[in-house]
C-alpha cells in the first residue's frame, strides 16, 4: 500500500514506517497528492471520520512538508486536523535533524497570528523548544497558549497520562523550561491573558514576578471584568497597607463606573455582585467624598443600595466631611421609607452624631421628628426616644417644629410628647380647661359608592352582532358580551341569516383555544352554525368523545354552570335552524346578568302573543335570573300570562324566588365566631350533604338549570374555577352560593365581580376575603369595602375566620395586617377597626400569636384614627406586667387610645 492509501486505512504506524523508509525528496513527491485529499474532505464532515483515519491523514500530511517553512505553515494553518495526534506528529517531526525543528520553531514565531492556538500545536512546539534548546517562541499567541494549556507541557515526557491538579498549575509553570522568559512577559504584555491571580501571587512570593507590576496589572484590568470576578481578584491580591495606600488611584477609578451601575439599581441578584466589589474596594472616606451625591441619590433605590450609601455617608460624617444639611437631606430621604432596618440604622447614625458634636444636637432632633409620621409604630416610639435624649443640647428654639410635627404620632405616644415638648400648637396647657372634653364628631368611614350595575340592551344590528362575538372569542370571561351576541346570533339570524353569515365570515377564520370542559368561547359554533360551516373537531357535541375529555377525573356533561352553558348553545343552534323563537329570554336588563322581572313578562307575553313556546333551558336560566319584584303591577300582570312559562314566572314572583342557602359549615359556632377552632373551616357545599329532595319551586325548573342551585352530588361534581365567572352571571341573586362551590378564585379580578352580585353575603363571601389575604390579592381591598358599603360586611364572622386561619399557621399575621392596612388607608378605619377589635381576643388570649406586636401597633392605629374607646380585656391584661418586650409596649399604647 502507498502513503495515501495507508493513510486512508487508518493505519497509523504503517504511515508512520513508510514516511521513514522514504527520502526526503521522495516525501515531498506525495505532497500534492495529500493536499488535494485534503481539499476533497474539506467539503464533508470531517468529524464523522473515525479517529484513526483523521490521525493517519494529518500525520501523513505534515510528514511530506520536508521544508521548514511548509511545516510551519502546515502546522499553523486552519485545515490542520491534529486533534488527538500530537504524540504522532512529534514522531513525524523527529524524521528531521534538530537544526531542522529550531528552524520550524523560528518560522511559527514570525507567523502566528490570533489570540491563541489550540492545544495540539502548543504541545508540538513546546516539545521542539525543549529538545531542540532553541530560543521558545515569544509572540503573544504562543504566551495566551502556554498559560491556557498549561497542562499541556508534559508531552513525551512520561507523564502525559497524568492529569494534574489545578492546585497544580504554579508549581507547572514555575518548572517550565521557558517560566525565567516567559513569566515577565505576561505581565509585560496587556494582549496576555494572564492565568488565576491565586496562581501569580504564589509565583510573585517566590520572587518569580514582580508583585507590584502584578498588582498594577491585575487592578487596570479589573473594570472589564464581571464584578464578582473582579472581587475574587482583589480578595487573591491580600494587598498590604502599604500597596493599599499607594493603589489609591486606581481603586478610585474602578469606583465611578462601579457606581454609575448601581445608581441604576436592579434586583437584588443584579446589584449584589457590584455593591460587593465596592466594598471589596476598601475605599476611605477621603477617597470617595468626591461622589456625596452619587451616595446620596442611592438613598432613593432598593433597599441594598440604599443600605450601602447610607453607610458611606455615615462613614463621611463620622470622617467630619458631611455638611449638616447633607445629614438632613438624607433623613428626609430615609425616614420616609418602609424598610425598618434602613430607618433604625438611621436612627443610630443620628444618635451618635450629637455625641461627637453637641452642636448639631438641633438639627438632629428636628431630622428625626420625620419619623413620627411613620406607619410603624415602634419607629415612631424609636423616633420620639432619639429626640428626647437630645432635646436638652437642642435648646428650647426646636419645640414649636417639634409640637407641630408630634402630632402625627397618634394618641399611644401624644401624652409623651406633651411632657416632652409641650402642648400641641393652640393649647395653652392651662389648668383652667374644662374637666370634661367635649363629645367628639363620630368618624365617617369613607367608603365607595354602592356599584350600580350598567344596562344591557339587545344587539341591533348583524355587524353589533360580529363585534360581540370577537370579544368573547379574544375574552372568554366576557358574560355581557357573550349573553349580547348569543341573544343577536338567534335573533338577527331569523331576520336576515345572510346578511349576519357575511358579517360572521373575518370572525370565526380562527378557532378559539379551550378552557374547561365547556366555557363562553364554544359561541364560536354558534357562529359557525349561522354559517353553515362544517363542525370542528372539538364542537360542543363531539367534545366528550374526545379521548382528552375521558376518564375518571370528568364528570360528564361538565359542572353544573357548563352544563348550562352547553345547554344553551346547543339550543341556540337549533333556534337557528328552526327560526320558531325571535329572541331569547335569558338576555340581562344589567351587567350583574339579572333580568328585570318587568321586561321579562313582556317577553313572555310577546312569545305568548306569537304562540311561540320558549326552549326550556332558555327559560329556565331567564327565571333564575329575574329579579324578585314586590306585589304590585309586574306581579299582577305576570298571573294573567297563560302559557307554562308564564304560570312558572308568576309563582317564582309570588314565592320570592329561590331562597338563600347557608353556606356555614355544620360545626361553625354561630353564635360565637371568635370561638372556632383554629383550622380551615371551608364552606359547607349547598345542599351537597344529604339527599333531600328539591324544594317544589326548584323543582318546576327544567333539570339543567336546578342543577346550577341544587349542589347534589351522586359520586364526585368537581367544580372548574374557569367557569366562575359565567356562573355568577347565571346565578345573580345568589353570590354566596357561588363562592361556596369554589375552592379558590380563578383570578383575583374576579371576586369584586361576585361580590357585587345580589343576594346575602355569607360565610362562603366572607371565606374567600380570608383566602384572598393569605394569597396577598390586591382585589381583596375592593370587595371588602363593597361588602361594608352595602352593608352586608360581618366582622364577627370574619374575624372568627381569620382567628382559626390565624392561630391554624394559614395565614400570616403580617400579612392580613397588610391587607387590612390598604383597606383602612382608603379611609375606612372604623370599618376595618370593627374587625381587628373583634379578632384581637382570639389572637391574645393565653400566648399571643406570633406577629402580636405588630398586629396590635396596626390596631392602635385604627383605633387612634376612627377615635374608638372602650376597653379590650385582654389587651388590658396584656399590658398589665411591668415587662419591656414589644407585644406589651403596643398593648401599652393600644390601651391608652381606648382609654
């Protein structure tokens, strides 16, 4: 076999002994035949040639450049393949005298180009600099080569099987045979990528490099690199006091494109790695006093840069390089904040600073009288603490600003504040007062106005009709927009089919997606029906053939409001191809989805007057959703409708439709909700827990719409939260029903909806206000306040929730207090003092809950802002032992607002 065909085979050493046996002329004959081999495969895949073969070529190749200057070109050119085959290429090499190899090594030096090679062609040089003596190569590509493969150097040495150790890697390059020519140069070199400063700092102890020509280097580089790679640097450098000091402008330089990116603030996974580096930096007060304002401005971010440019300017003052009005301005920034650790340190840092200088005890006392606006009352306290251990240094002429500003700190600390600074601005303080005070006006609670629900009219044209449906199909949670367009499909489909299928056409060109077994979006093949287009796959009655709606976990026909749902649609569609009803029933007068009990006996009496019998689920939805109207003419003109549809809507009228059914639990105490258990306590599912037969009127309603009120169960009815929304608007009268058959809300926007439904708000409504603190909704506000403005807000009852959720370890006392505090800050303090009163026994009696102190400073301060009085027994008993902690401190200030 020749040269090209050994090669071909794979066969290594067959190359190997052929290029021996051959003269160096007769190499060079075989040249152009491998070059253009090797052009061929540069158009295929050459990682898919199995390893020997790729060894085989390369090897042949470089073995028939017989020149020094070819083999240095071969060697460094791109098409080289000499992956895994530096041990066969040394072997090629060593065909050649010594003289030979250095004069290759030379060449690579003159014409290496890039940032570095790869580690193949290191390992070859590095062996020809090392047996040959001639002078290593220097260009920079070969220097970023030795560092990068640094634990390549061990070629034809016996140890090359050897993997070393990291650990390693100084004591490999201190041993290198070119270390006392290269290591200078990588400091020298800026091109040089430079090896782990751990590792140059050994070398530097060993006197290998310079330690301050390092130490310069390493910090100029800094400023390009990730922040937190930069600071394990520095931490490698354990600079000296002395290379402290002398490194000052460089450090310095690092500092301000550092704090141009915290100004910019972030998360705090963003913004951690650089505010460490800063203060990895070690900068002294002198050195940064130029950027007070940067430090300054950083008051104003997130809560970590601010902690840290407050410690600077903390470190400026205590430095004696902070103006007073700087010390002022930062109050003004800080004491406002939420942060209680921010403010605190704050606190201390004004503590401290008339200490140093009594002099500027003033302007300390008026800074921290900020704080007594704050929302947390053991800042406030803290606040009026700081002031009174200075106001003596302050002198006499801070009291008027003081008095002003102590009125914010609400009656647990007004009494202090009086022996403190004197009576507030227009009391004299006099004994001549009048013993008894006079009455004080009662707190209005400010409360939003009861909702009162929009009309909903029939659709009056087919492109009204068009528009409707493309809401629903782009919001499925649209029930007015729905009820529109089902009651414009049926009606303008029997006035002018034509003309509505035309409109239809931009509309129904994309399927909607599904949610539930049934939802609002299947209007579509309503439209689709009006079209007369062909049913999709997932049509509302080839739906449950669908593996996907199969197995255990379905409950056939969907839940009940689905039920109802498919029911409708389904009549609809036959409305449309039979052209017997003119319109539905079931359309709202409003967007809670009742129906005025007015116009729908004249409904009734129209399809009466055209001998029209209405589709029963149609009816049926149109009863449960009528508004229940007192004796008088709509009574009486419903009794002289004849049909059965009109005798069932005058006995719902006589009989005041359905009636409210209770949602309270059977082991609820009634009487004494502050005496539940701690637990859970769900609702109890209407009429789920026994088999009672309907009551008669459920009973003349078609199935599908008792079922919606019913709540019966036969094995499991799992309820689909993503019908909730159109449930509601089926069962406008019956809010608390709703609420007890859902286990959670299926978007937070939806519970102000349910709660301005009609009907009584019972321990279901109540039940989700509790849940929806505990998942920090933010709609939860609005509910409530609409419950309290309706009148229909227990706080008994939901305080008796809240106490089990509470003392259960369901919900968080820091976070209902959150959720009470934006209600209450809304204006409605008496309201929501109603409830923290109610649940304060509960939480305090025996061991306080944990987060009774905060708890008790949110009720101190409903208390002092709706004026409440009266006393709680078990905050008195609370605040009864001469201890410090902060739950009896609160109940202290609590049972002095009472008072």
């Amino acid at each position: 076999m020749n040269l090209l065909e050994l090669a071909e085979a794979g066969d290594v050493p067959g190359v190997l002994r052929a290029l021996g046996e051959l003269t160096p002329e007769q190499r060079a004959d075989h040249a152009p035949a491998l070059a253009a081999h090797f052009a061929a495969l540069e158009a295929q895949e050459w990682r898919t040639l199995a390893e020997e073969r790729r060894i085989a070529l390369s090897t042949a190749r470089l073995g028939c450049q017989v020149t020094p200057p070819t083999a240095a070109d071969c060697i460094l050119s791109p098409g080289f393949r000499a992956a895994f085959s530096a041990d066969w290429m040394v072997d090629v090499l060593d065909l050649y005298p010594a003289a030979w190899q250095a004069e290759v090594v030379a060449r690579i030096d003159e014409r290496a180009t890039g940032t570095v090679m790869d580690g193949d062609r290191y390992a070859i040089i590095d062996y020809l600099v090392r047996v040959t003596g001639c002078p290593a190569p220097t260009a920079t590509t070969y220097l970023n080569s030795w560092i990068r493969y640094w634990d390549h150097s061990a070629l034809r040495t016996g140890k090359r099987s050897e993997l070393p150790h990291y650990g390693d890697m100084a004591r490999i390059l201190r041993d290198h045979h070119c270390a006392a020519t290269f290591l200078p140069l990588i400091l020298e070199r800026p091109d040089v990528q430079l090896p782990p400063v751990s590792v140059l700092m050994e070398l530097a102890e060993e006197g290998l490099l310079d330690r301050a020509a390092l130490v310069h280097r390493v910090l100029t580089e800094m400023a390009d690199l990730h922040p937190a790679h930069a600071l394990r640097n520095l931490e490698a450098l354990r600079l000296t006091p002395e290379e402290h000091a002398r490194t000052s402008p460089e450090r310095v330089a690092l500092l301000e494109p550092l704090l141009i990116r915290v100004l910019q603030d972030g998360t705090r996974k963003e913004i951690t790695p650089h505010l460490a580096l800063l203060r990895g930096l070690g900068l002294s007060a002198r050195e940064q006093v130029s950027f007070l304002r940067d430090h300054v401005a950083m008051l104003d971010l997130s809560l970590p840069v601010a902690e840290y440019g407050q410690q600077v300017l903390v470190a400026l003052d205590e430095a004696g390089l902070l103006e007073d009005d700087v010390l002022a301005e930062s109050c003004e920034r800080v004491l406002a904040r939420p942060e209680k650790k921010l403010v605190r340190a704050q606190f201390s840092w004004l503590d401290r600073a008339p200490r140093r200088d009594p002099g500027r005890a003033a302007g300390v006392v008026t800074g921290v009288a900020l704080a007594f606006q704050h929302p947390d009352i053991a800042l406030r306290e803290r606040a009026l603490t700081v002031a009174a251990r200075h106001l003596r240094a302050a002198g006499e002429a801070v009291l008027p600003e003081l008095r002003v500003a102590a009125a914010s700190l609400g009656p647990g600390l007004t009494a202090r504040a009086e022996e403190l600074f004197g009576p507030p601005p227009g009391d004299d303080g006099t004994a001549g007062r009048s013993t008894e005070a006079p009455p004080a006006a009662p707190f209005a609670d400010v409360l939003p106005a009861v909702p009162v629900p929009a009309p909903v009219r029939p659709v009056g044209a087919a492109a009204e009709v068009a528009t409707e449906v493309a809401a629903v199909l782009a919001d499925p949670d649209a029930v007015v927009s729905f009820e529109r367009a089902l009651d414009g499909l049926v009606r303008h489909a029997r006035l002018d089919r034509a003309i509505l299928s035309e409109t239809l056409g931009p509309v129904v060109r994309r399927e909607p997606n599904l949610s539930g077994l049934y939802g609002q979006s299947d209007l579509y093949d309503v439209a689709a029906a009006v079209r007369g287009d062909e049913p999709r796959e997932w049509h509302i009655h080839l739906r449950e053939d669908q593996p996907a709606f199969q197995g255990p976990h379905v409950v056939p026909g969907g839940a009940p409001a689905e039920a109802m749902l498919k029911a409708r649609l389904t009549e609809a569609i036959d409305l449309i191809e039979a052209g017997t009803q003119p319109f539905l029933l079931a359309l709202p007068t409003d967007t809670t989805g009742a129906i005025d009990a007015a116009v729908l006996v004249e409904r009734i009496a129209e399809l009466e007057g055209l001998g029209v019998v209405p589709v029963p689920a149609d009816l049926g939805q149109a009863v449960l959703r009528v508004t229940p109207a007192p004796d008088g003419p709509v009574r009486r003109a419903a009794e002289e409708l004849r049909s059965d549809a009109g005798r069932l809507l005058a006995r719902w009228l006589a009989e005041g439709g359905l009636p409210h059914q209770d949602s309270t639990p059977p082991d609820w105490p009634v009487d004494d909700p502050l005496s539940a258990a701690p637990g859970w306590w769900r609702s109890a599912h209407p009429r789920s827990e026994h088999d009672a037969p309907l009551p008669p009127l459920l009973q003349s309603l078609p199935p599908v719409a008792a079922m919606l009120v019913s709540g019966r169960k036969e094995k499991t009815w799992p309820y689909h939260t993503v019908a909730a929304p159109f449930w509601a608007a089926q069962l406008p009268h019956h809010r608390d029903e709703v609420a007890a058959r859902l286990p959670y809300l299926p978007t937070e926007f939806f519970f102000p909806l349910l709660v301005e439904s009609g009907g009584p708000a019972g321990f279901a409504t109540h039940w989700h206000i509790g849940d929806q603190l505990r998942r920090s909704g933010g709609t939860v506000v609005d509910a409530l306040l609409t419950l309290a403005a309706q009148g229909q807000l227990d706080s008994t009852l939901l305080a008796g929730q809240l106490q089990a959720r509470i003392r259960h370890g369901l919900l968080p006392v820091g976070r209902a207090v959150a959720g009470l505090r934006a209600a209450a800050e809304t204006g409605a303090w008496a309201t929501v003092w109603s409830i923290v009163e109610a649940v304060l026994p509960a939480l305090l009696r025996g061991t306080p809950v944990r987060g009774a102190a905060e708890l008790l400073a949110f009720a101190t301060e409903c208390a002092g802002r709706c004026g409440a009085k009266g006393a709680v027994p078990e905050v008195d008993a609370l605040a009864a032992p001469p201890a410090s902690s902060k739950t009896v401190k609160n109940a202290r200030h609590l049972r002095e607002v009472l008072r």
